[in-house]
C-alpha cells in the first residue's frame, strides 16, 4: 500500500513541477505569428513615402517597379494617365535620391496607345534597363525597353524587344533575374484566351530571346483562365522556383532545374490570391519574401496589403506585416527588390498615387 502511495505522490510532483513547462510551450508554439504594423515597422528603421502627392500631371496611376542604382539612389516606374487603357498613358519615372523624391518626368510614349506594366531592371554590369508594354489590347500589346548607363539620367531611344511580337514577350510586370551563368530570366505570359505562363530568357544581355514552351497548369487545384505574371528566384545554380498569380484563389508555383528552359507543372502553393499581382525577392541568407494581398476571392480585395517571410525556400509562409490594411480601397501590385542594407518595396495606393517602402535588414531580424 505504501508502494502505491509513494508512486501516485511522485507521479502528482511531477505533473505539478513539470505541466506548466509543458503547456506554456505547447502555448508558445500554439501562438500565432504576429503581424507587425507600419507604426512598429517604422519603429524598427523602416519608411515610408509617397513618390509624388495630389500635384500630378495624370489622374490616376498603377504597376509601379522600383531599383536600386549603382549610386544607391531608388528610380521608381509606373503607368499614368486618364485610367487604365486610356490612351494618354504612359510611363512615368521619379528618382528618390538625398532622402526625397524628385518630380516624375514622362520617359516613355511612342504612340496613342495605352502603355503598361513598367519593369525596371539593374544587370550585373549596372546597366538600368526599363522594359514596359504598348497597345489598345492586352491580348495583342508589344514589349519595349530602353536603357541606361548612367543610373537613369538619360536613356536610350525605345527599340522593340522581340521584332514582330505581340502578346507579350520578355517581363510582363515583375523583374528578370540574372541567373548564375550569367542569363537573363523574365517571367512571361499571354492573355489571348486562356493566361499561360512561360519563361523567357536572354543569354546575350537581352538582344535576343527563347521562351520556353507554356507552363502547364494543375486544373485540379487551380481552377479559371490560368496564370500569368510569375516573380522569380534561383536557389542555386540553374533551379529557379517562381509564384504566380492566378484566376483560382491562391498562388501558383512551379519550378525550373535548367535555368528557365523547361518548367515544372503549375499547382498550388497553399498561398490565397485575389487575381492580382505578387512579387518576391530572396535575401543574401535564403530567406525569401513575398508582398500580397492575403485574400483566396478571384477579383477579390486589393486590401490589406502584407509582406510574408519563408524560410523554407518558398514552401511555407508567414505574414510578419501589414503595409496596408484600409478596408474597400486598393493596395496593389506591389515589386520588392534587393538594396544595399535591405530592400525596397512600392505598390499603387488606391490608383492615386505610388507608395515605397525602404526595410532595413535590421528590421527583419528574428522573423
């Protein structure tokens, strides 16, 4: 009897000394990740600012792109005008440089027709190359680019990327990356009828282009029209992982182990998407971040607008914070690229202005 006793006495003392560990951790591991907020985001060394305010030569603007130069100034692109498709659109750039930035100069438009999507795009050599859309019709519009050596202070005349094309060739919205061997990789895609993705790549500095053939797309868990838009990166040499945005309520991936050539099936990535546009940069560390619009609705919200951190190469996600969270208004088609001390981020505020993030790597420590 006194056996018993002793062993049912040991067994309560160590549910008494050791249970509130235990549940504590399990608590701890129960707990969601918390989402950080632009003031607590401010607070760790990030900004914020608006490239430009109410004084502005179009009425509304959208698809902004954004680099970092050689100098360590930041060039912002977008499209405005009218509306979307109107014919007055073109392309617009502003520089952020001495802590401001300047007044957006008009630097594309060759016709009158609506021009879209500006990509900005820095190569190894420093080069800025600034490739962007024209045409009534995004089934049947052109691509263009133009390019700099001097940080975006002057450009060359416009030249058509591949002669003859329409539909889409080169970046479509998000920027190429340059691959290990020294290539150039755009995610690409049409909108003839279906969207189908594919991947184009250059190997002499962008004279010329190969795309690849059409990416196939898993209808069993990505239901609509397709995908289009992909943003890129290379884990290691010649394995590229892309995300892209689709008509089926979550992010598409599909993955390349030949630089780009050929591509994996396209299927879910268990990430919402509200048919807009993503985009993603991975850090010097492997860690990649993503800007979205957490929302699983086709044609869905544009808000809030989150920036997400995997540290699984892209097979797993956290939000970690809000960049924008007001509710029934637009904030879309973000582009993030890489700076000298963290990176850089814009996005359309409700179609009346163009809004940037600078981050710190600071700031994203222990996230």
């Amino acid at each position: 009897m006194f056996q018993i006793t002793r062993r049912a006495c040991i067994a309560a003392l160590t549910v008494a000394l050791f249970s509130p560990v235990i549940s504590a951790q399990a608590a701890e591991e129960e707990k969601p990740s918390k989402v950080i907020d632009p003031a607590s985001l401010i607070a760790k060394g990030a900004k914020a600012s608006f490239v430009f305010k109410d004084d502005r030569p179009f009425k509304a603007c959208h698809a902004s792109t954004i680099v970092e130069t050689k100098s360590g100034d930041l060039l912002c692109a977008w499209f405005g005008g009218k509306s979307e498709k109107s014919k007055n659109v073109a392309i617009w750039l502003s520089r952020y440089t001495k802590g401001s930035w300047g007044t957006p100069i008009r630097v594309a438009k060759l016709d009158d027709t609506a021009h879209w999507n500006p990509v900005l795009f820095r190569d190894a050599s420093d080069k800025i190359h600034l490739f962007f859309k024209i045409g009534p019709e995004i089934s049947h519009w052109q691509t263009y680019w133009i390019s700099s050596s001097d940080d975006g202070k002057s450009w060359n005349a416009p030249t058509e990327l591949v002669d003859g094309d329409y539909g889409g060739r080169g970046p479509v919205r998000n920027k190429p990356i340059t691959l290990s061997d020294g290539s150039w990789l755009a995610g690409a895609s049409t909108e003839f009828g279906p969207w189908e993705p594919f991947g184009d790549r250059s190997e002499d500095g962008g004279k010329t282009w190969t795309r690849s053939e059409n990416i196939k797309i898993d209808k069993s868990s990505i239901k609509g029209k397709g995908a289009i838009q992909a943003t890129l990166w290379e884990y290691k040499p010649n394995h590229v992982r892309s995300l892209l945005r689709t008509t089926g309520g979550i992010i598409g991936r599909s993955d390349s182990t030949d630089g780009g050539k050929t591509w994996s099936t396209l299927v879910s990535s268990g990430l919402p998407n509200n048919n807009s546009g993503i985009d993603a940069h991975q850090l010097k560390d492997g860690r990649v971040l993503l800007v979205y619009n957490p929302n699983a609705k086709n044609w869905g919200s544009r808000s809030p607008l989150n920036l997400a951190i995997s540290h699984d190469n892209g097979m797993t996600w956290k939000d970690i914070a809000s960049l924008e969270s007001q509710k029934l208004k637009e904030f879309s088609y973000p582009a993030i690229v890489g700076t000298e001390d963290g990176v850089a981020i814009s996005y359309t505020w409700k179609r009346e202005r163009i809004r940037t993030w600078t981050i710190p790597l600071t700031a994203l420590e222990g996230l």
